[in-house]
C-alpha cells in the first residue's frame, strides 16, 4: 500500500474513534507546506548530476515542525508527506512541543563520495535555508544521514543566519550534539522491547529475535539486545542477510560490518534470503528498515509472537488487521 494512503488510512480510523470534527480531520491531513527542489552537483568526474529533494512541513501548531532528512532511492513525495504526518502525530503523543516534518533527496548514498555527499548536502541546504530554522523546522539524520550530514546543513545554513547549533538535532558532539543521541533510536526500541515482554511476564534474556535492518536502530538495538541476554538469530540489510539459531556474535558482527562495510562473509553466521528474515522463526520480529515491508503478502506468514515497529511504519494497514 502507498506509503500516504496506509497513514491516511490510519489516521481516519483514529479520527472516527476520536470521534473528530470532518473539518478538523480534514485540516489535519493537509500539510502545511509542501518544499520539491532540483540539486545539480558537479561530481568527482566533472560531470554534472542533479537528484531531487524534498522538505514536507505537515503541521506547526504544537511548535517548531521536527523530523530526519532521508537519503534514499526510493525517497518521493508521497512517502516523505506519509513521513512528516507521523512525525506531527508522534510528537503529540509523546506530548513534545514540535510539529512534524520530513525531508530527503531521492539518491543512493553507498554510490557518493564523502566529497559529492558533502556537495549535496550543501546545495539542498542553500536551497530550503530560508524555510528552516530554529523556531521554524528542526531537520534531524534518518536513513542514509547522520551527524556528519547534519554538520554540513548546520555550516550551510549558518552562512546564511550565523551560527545556529540549534537548528539541526543528532549533530556530532563537539558541535553542540547530545551525548547518547546516536544510540537513542535503538535505545527506545529495547526499552519498548521490555516493557511489551514485561506484560506477558517475560524479558529479553533468552528470547529469540530476528532484526530487520543494520542501520543506526538496528545495530543498536542489536548490541544492546545481545547485552540483556536476548538472542539475536536472524540480521538483515541492505548488504544481505544472516541467521544462526545459537544466537550471533553482535560485538564481531558490527566489527566486521565496521571493516567491510558490509554483513556478507561474516563466518559467525550463515547467509539468507533476506525477504525470509521477516518470515523466519523467533519470539521477536523488529523491522529497522524500510516501510510497508510488513503487508497483505507476507503478513499471515510471518511466525514472530511480538513485533517491535522501529522503522516509520513497517507495517501496512491490512496486515495490521
């Protein structure tokens, strides 16, 4: 299901339980400001390449809009708007004084240099500088950034209004960030982890779980699950995917994917399908990836008993029912 129509869908359900004025629920699905700009870079090679970017701002009535910045090529209009809206629910829920937003540039980051992410960056910064800020909308890393995209956006964007630390969240250290910001995602999903076992009077020590997804959230959670004494059996990215039902070695796996860049040829584990791994056997599925990848195909297959959402809406509406 499109990315927007599974949100939609899901946020009129809430709305008719809410029982929400029509005109309300209708104003709230509207985004407020709807950004599309065209990034033409030189590359390494002299040729010039342009990629798309996008900054969806869904609603800023609560305060400042809030939300990552993806670099990814499957990055369009309708996922980063389904995206920004989360983000205006997400912070209401948690009951945070931000608004929701999105943004991301439709390209692949594995095939940039440093050189020509850094160019990227720069120039989707000097294209939205004007409709982002501190009090306006506060761009945060999300898939294919981090803190080293966000130091880039925050130089950018300080040519422009001088130095403003605050206007990018999950930058490095010594430029203002946060200490633990990088392991929070992952952090977050353990403790939800922990709390959702606690209910049915278990915990994470000895339960099995399948990690969709090595990225920033998933290797953390990874890390921090092996060190509670869960077993993580089944790993998956972008690279391939891994199983071994004796639980892998989290501490060697992210050495080695540090050295490689990559999870294949890791001897601690046997190679996958990675599309099993959300079908394969464990007490606990947690998708760190992409979203949707949960849906009516797949749904009646997969043989988890928990699921943990860590990636922005994993699961489609119809395999939620």
């Amino acid at each position: 299901m499109n990315a927007l129509a599974a949100t939609n869908r899901n946020f009129r359900l809430a709305s008719r339980l809410l029982g929400l004025d029509s005109k309300l629920e209708k104003s709230l699905l509207i985004p407020f400001r709807e950004i599309k700009v065209e990034c033409t870079i030189p590359k390494d090679d002299g040729t010039l390449a342009t990629y798309v970017g996008f900054r969806i701002q869904h609603d800023n009535a609560r305060g400042p809009m809030k939300g990552g910045i993806r670099y990814h090529p499957e990055v369009e209009p309708d996922e980063v708007n389904a995206l920004a809206q989360l983000m205006t629910w997400k912070t209401a829920v948690a009951d945070i004084p931000y608004g929701g937003a999105k943004g991301g540039i439709g390209c692949n980051p594995r095939d940039l240099s440093k050189s020509e992410l850094e160019r990227l960056t720069r120039v989707f910064t000097q294209k939205i500088h004007d409709l982002i800020g501190i009090h306006t909308d506060v761009p945060a890393p999300d898939m294919g950034t981090n803190a080293q995209t966000m130091a880039w956006i925050l130089d950018e964007y300080s040519k422009f209004h001088g130095h403003s630390p605050a206007v990018v969240t999950g930058k490095p250290i010594d430029l203002g960030g946060s200490l633990g910001r990088e392991a929070a995602t992952g952090r977050g999903v353990v403790y939800a982890t922990e709390a959702l076992l606690a209910e049915y009077g278990k915990s994470i020590k000895g339960m099995t779980f399948g990690i969709q997804g090595f990225g920033n959230v998933g290797s953390w959670a990874s890390r921090l699950i092996h060190e509670k004494g869960g077993k993580v059996i089944a790993v998956s990215d972008i690279t391939g995917a891994l199983k071994n039902p004796n639980g892998i070695d989290i501490p060697e796996l992210l050495k080695h994917k540090e050295a490689t860049g990559s999870l294949k040829s890791f001897n601690g584990g046997d190679s996958m399908d990675p599309n099993e791994l959300l079908v394969h056997e464990c007490d606990v599925l947690i998708p760190c990836a992409l979203g949707g990848v949960l849906n009516r195909e797949n749904a009646a297959d997969v043989k988890a008993k928990f699921i943990i959402e860590a990636a922005n809406h994993p699961t489609d509406p119809e395999a939620d029912e």
